[in-house]
C-alpha cells in the first residue's frame, strides 16, 4: 500500500482523539499533527463528548479509549457514533496490556485496535490504513488480543453456519491478520476471488466488518489463536 499525503487543495483527513487522560491525548495528538497528513482536532475526555464532536465535526477517523469512567464508556460511544454514521470509522485505544472491552467495541463496529503505547510510525501507519478503508493488515494480533484481554464476547447473533474447509482455511488467513495478496499466493487464488470469499464470510456470519468477522469466528470457535 502506497502512503499518500494530501495533495494541494486537498483537505487532509481530520481525525478525533477521545480519553480521558489527557496525558494520552496530547501525546496521541502530537504524534499525528507532526506527521502534517491529518486535520486533527481539539480531543475530548469522555464518551458524552466523543458523540457530541461527531455529529458535529464528522471527522475521518475516531481513536476510541475504550474505558473511560464513570460516564459514557468508548463502548457505548462507538455505538452511538455508528448509529449516527454506519460508515464512521472508528480504531480502538488500549493499554499496555489489552484490556476488557475489545471485543465489545469491535461488536459496535470499530475497525481495529490500537496500543496507546504504539510508537509513532505504528500508530500513523494504523491511521493511514484505516482511511484506505477496512483491511485484513489491521486485525494481525487482534483475536491474541481479545482472548488476552479476558474480555467476555458477545454472544453471537445466530447459531454458526456451515463453512467450508476452503472458507475455515481463509477465514483462518484473515485472523491471522494476513493481507489479500498473501492469501491469494498462500491458496494458489486470485485476489480477486479472496475479496468475493471474504465478503461472503461477512454475509454468512453476519459480520459488519472484517474486524467483527474476527470476533464472529472467536464466538463460533472456527478459530483459536495458537
């Protein structure tokens, strides 16, 4: 993927920064303004406010803390900004070790996760992915991640349907966090064709995103981190 900075004239991507530390959101925040490829905005300190700048501001991106007490949790924020915006997109802030909460958030519709402690290239290369839209290259450690967390996952909306060994073997490739064109040279297809798969895995798991195939796939135990 090629990484690409506004051209002239063009208006760069804002982004949002919600904690309630501000320690967090100054250092988040700097890391993102010296890059010069992001509009980023004032940060805000709880969930209430997170949903009050979206519907205000509608910026491209939103790093969601995802505990954030005693008000509005990022949990209930990201489902309130989805409600507001199916197409919002939302990234996840832990801490040091992933905490409770992931698997919640990604079932709200957040697109992928992110360590507060993640160094600068990490943490601008998540935000450039997540603008490309959603990408396998953003779920790598993601179900380590969840079951690390202890997080209870949500009960799954229907019962598991009937997958085939190539679509276990795919779906398996996805939560590894591999990218198309890795799975398309592991299984001998094209990439096209792994795109049509992995859009049909969504539909039969009924999964919003790739993220939340990652936590349909937990939920029906097709997959378990090594």
């Amino acid at each position: 993927m090629t990484e690409e900075t506004p051209s002239a004239g063009e208006a760069a991507p804002s982004v949002l920064v919600v904690d309630d530390d501000s320690w967090t959101t100054r250092a988040v925040t700097a890391v993102l303004r010296d890059t010069d490829e992001f509009h980023v905005l004032d940060p805000v300190h709880c969930g209430e406010d997170a949903v009050e700048a979206y519907a205000a501001k509608r910026p491209d991106i939103v790093l969601m803390d995802v505990n954030m007490p005693p008000g509005m949790s990022g949990v209930d924020a990201t489902k309130a900004i989805m409600d507001i915006d199916p197409d919002a997109r939302v990234l996840l802030l832990t801490t040091v070790s992933p905490g409770p909460g992931i698997a919640r958030g990604l079932e709200a519709g957040a697109l992928a996760v992110v360590n507060k402690t993640a160094g600068d290239e990490e943490l601008t290369s998540v935000v450039r992915a997540a603008l490309q839209g959603d990408s396998p290259g953003l779920l790598r450690t993601l179900a380590e991640d969840i079951v690390i967390s202890g997080d209870t996952i949500p009960e799954a909306p229907r019962e598991a349907p009937q997958l085939t060994e190539r679509e276990l073997q795919l779906l398996a490739h996805l939560c590894r966090g591999s990218d198309y064109e890795e799975i398309a040279a592991a299984e001998f297809l094209t990439v096209h064709t792994v795109k049509s798969h992995a859009r049909n895995l969504r539909i039969k798991l009924q999964a919003k995103n790739l993220a939340q195939l990652v936590v349909r796939s937990l939920q029906f135990k097709f997959y378990s981190p090594e």
